[in-house]
C-alpha cells in the first residue's frame, strides 16, 4: 500500500496536472482558446506556469491524502508515550492497579494470588490440585496434581503456552499458586536447567561452578580434583587440561553446551533439577547415569516426540 501510495503521488501528481492543461487546447473549448489572439511566446508562458502551479498543487493534495497514515502512526506513538509517563506517575506515586483478564471468573470460583498452601519437604516434589494462573489472571491449567518422588523422572509433555514453564514458575516461587497446596524441597536443593545453555565469561572452571565463584567453592571445600572428578563423569577429562586461562564463550557445539549444563548441576550438588525444553538439543539426557539419586522434571513440545523415544531415563509423564 506505501509503495503505491508513493508511485500515486510522484506520478498522479504530474498527470492531473497535464490532463487539466491539455483540456484547453483538446477539449470542446479549444477553437475559442484558439482564436484569442495569443501568440506561440503567450501559450508557451501560460502553459509553463499553470503547469507548475497545477502540479505542485497536485502534490500537494497527494502529500495531504498520504499523511493520513502517518498521523495515524504519530496518534499511536503518542498514547503509548502517554500511558508510559501515566505509569511512571503511579510508579512514583506507589499507585499500582492489577488488571484480571479473568477477574469474574476468578472471583466466581474464590481463586486469589497466595491463596494457595506451600509446605517444604526432603524426599517429594507433589502439586496437589494447584491452577496454573499467571499473576494477571489467565487460567492455563485447573487443579493440576502429580507426585514425584526422589530417584523418579518426570517428562510434561504439550505444545508452546499451555502452562509448562509456568509450573516451574509457581514452584520456584516467581509466581503466585492461587489454590491447592505445593510440597517442594528447599531452594538449594532445586535447580533450573535453561533451554539454551549460556556459558559465562570467565574460565572453564567458572563454566562449572557456576553460579558459585571460586571462594564459594573453597568455602564448601571442594578443589579442581571434584571437578576433574564431574569432568571425567560427563566424559570430558581431557578436554580441561590447559584451559584453565579460556575465556567460556559461546562458541563450542550443542553437545559441549549440554555437558558444560550436566557439569554444573553435578557441580551443585542438587537433588532436583528442572529442564525446559532440554529435549530440542541433539544430546540426550545422561543424567541418570550421573546422579541416580536425583529426580530430573522436563518439559517438552508435542513435536519432539521423536527425541523422547530416545530418553529411557523417565519412568512416568503426563500432558498438558
């Protein structure tokens, strides 16, 4: 639409200006134009100058006609520019106003943020009918329920927004649980393994320590032996001599990623970690190999059923 918008106002222009200074001398009028006496010097200097002040007018109509979309644009970026600085007032203000997409429905079933019990245990993870609801009302899952106890595998399999992520959210407390009741061992005992595996700038032993610092390791007591030690376990002994003064950028393979992530929970000594979409990478899970005393709780898209067939690690799933 712009391009032709643009093409109507260069050359639209030109031939209504034309057309208009053609109809003395093609239209019915012309002989009376003809015999008004002018001379060839009087048509050309009328002919150049009506010219000139009809199609700038032209344009000049064109410029207004397409100028409505770009008024249109400015009126948009105008009211974003005025909710913001409304925002920020109410910021300032300590004034803030939550918006329920579902607040009816919310309110109709009794559901709040916080409603919902959380109780802190050593050998279980259990959602006991806990609504997957984002903090501004959405309802993606009613009254989910499952157990997994330590030493057991749990895939959660469904497609892209239906409240998979969002469960790790309510389990590591970033979100609210709005009803039911929440049985989680303490945080340092939960891990949450990323999509993509980012490699911090630093050595390769931050890589593996992560997120801890070197005084965070010699104050748990642990050396470079623990570590060669998590090394040799994920098969990768050899490949630390030597790289101690790397930097840990962004450069090696999915598969190297994948054991710099296996490294760093081994590393953390956690009894349950959490993967978001592990299964798009090209590695399968060795976890259970490494940690049989861990419980490994994934999710996965619809479409990675063909990696899941490889995965013999979890022993129960469920979809969303």
């Amino acid at each position: 639409m712009t391009a032709f918008n643009n093409f109507l106002q260069k050359y639209g222009s030109v031939m209504m200006g034309y057309s208009v200074l053609g109809l003395p001398v093609f239209g019915k009028r012309s002989s009376q134009y003809a015999s008004a006496n002018a001379t060839a010097s009087d048509i050309t200097q009328d002919y150049v100058r009506n010219s000139s002040l009809l199609i700038n007018l032209s344009k000049a109509i064109g410029r207004i006609v397409t100028s409505y979309e770009a008024v249109q644009r400015l009126a948009g970026y105008t009211q974003l520019v005025g909710r913001l600085q409304d925002v920020l007032d109410d910021l300032h203000h300590g004034k803030y106003d939550r918006q329920l997409v579902n607040a009816e429905l919310l309110a109709e079933r009794g559901l709040q943020p916080g409603k919902g019990e959380r109780y802190t245990v050593d050998d279980y993870i259990e959602f006991d009918r806990v609504s997957i609801i984002t903090p501004n009302g959405d309802i993606l899952k009613n009254q989910l329920s499952f157990r997994v106890n330590v030493g057991d595998h749990l895939m959660i399999v469904g497609p892209n927004g239906c409240g998979k992520s969002s469960m790790f959210r309510i389990l590591g407390g970033l979100w609210p649980s709005w009803d039911g009741k929440v049985y989680a061992p303490p945080e340092e005992q939960l891990y949450y393994i990323p999509q993509k595996p980012y490699l911090v700038d630093g050595t390769f032993r931050d890589q593996i320590i992560y997120p801890d610092g070197v005084d965070d390791m010699k104050a748990r007591g642990k050396t470079d032996e623990d570590l060669m030690e998590i090394l040799r376990d994920v098969g990768l002994a050899g490949f630390f001599e030597g790289r101690d003064d790397d930097d840990g950028d962004d450069d090696g393979d999915d598969n190297e990623d994948d054991n710099e992530v296996n490294k760093r929970k081994e590393g953390n000594d956690d009894s349950v970690p959490f993967g978001n979409e592990r299964t798009s990478s090209k590695q399968t899970f060795s976890q259970s190999d490494i940690r049989p005393d861990a419980s490994l709780i994934s999710v996965s898209s619809n479409h990675n059923n063909g990696q899941r067939k490889k995965m013999k690690v979890y022993k129960k799933s469920f979809s969303f």
